[in-house]
C-alpha cells in the first residue's frame, strides 16, 4: 500500500501550496499547467490556482500528478519564478492537516480504501 501511495508515476495527486515571490496572473498559472522543460524533462501541474496574495508575493495551490524529485521548484525555476515556502498538504483524499513534520499516524480502514 505505502509503495503504491508514494510512487511518483502511479500514485494519487498530491498537493501543494506555494508560497512564491510575485504576484501571479492567468499566463503564469496557464503555464504551470501546461508545463516547461528542465533538464530533459517536461514538467507541469495538473491543476494550479492563486490561494491569496499579499503586496509582493502569493500563495498558490498546485497539484502533481507524479510528483517527482523536487518538481515543483523545478518547474517554477524554469518559468523565472522563487519559491518562498513549500507545504504538501494533501494526498490523493487525504489531507496532512496538523501533523508535525516528519511526524507520521495510521491510517484508518476509511482513508486505506480511499487511496
């Protein structure tokens, strides 16, 4: 089960919210979707949205569908763009809600089947 729920090519959607270092518009969050290349490969977002904005950064929502080695930073590199901050908050159904980083529970039968 965990081996399926982490890996990067089958696994659920995983997601993010992004803390970057300028105020995005529609072309930017068009371009998370519809991907950039670095170092050979083509990465993009499944789904990306603007979460909130203060006077010189925002917060965005991104979600992966893979999930790969440090895609996200990655990705937004590619398009001239900081992250700030980094947070996965979800997996597949799941969300990570208060636990601590590195920190880990069980699952319940409910969230096993979910996934």
């Amino acid at each position: 089960m965990g081996r399926r729920v982490t890996d990067p090519g089958t696994g659920p959607p995983k997601t993010y919210h992004v803390q970057i270092d300028r105020l995005p518009d529609a072309a930017l969050l068009a371009a998370l979707e519809r991907g950039a290349p670095s170092n050979g490969e083509h990465l993009k977002a499944r789904s990306a949205r603007c979460l909130r904005t203060g006077d010189k950064n925002a917060w965005l929502e991104i979600v992966l569908d893979e999930g790969r080695n440090r895609q996200i930073r990655r990705l937004l590199e590619a398009l001239d763009v900081s992250v700030l901050r980094l947070v996965r908050v979800a997996i597949g159904s799941l969300t990570l809600g208060a636990l601590a980083k590195g920190r880990w529970r069980m699952l319940t039968q409910k969230e096993m089947d979910s996934l």
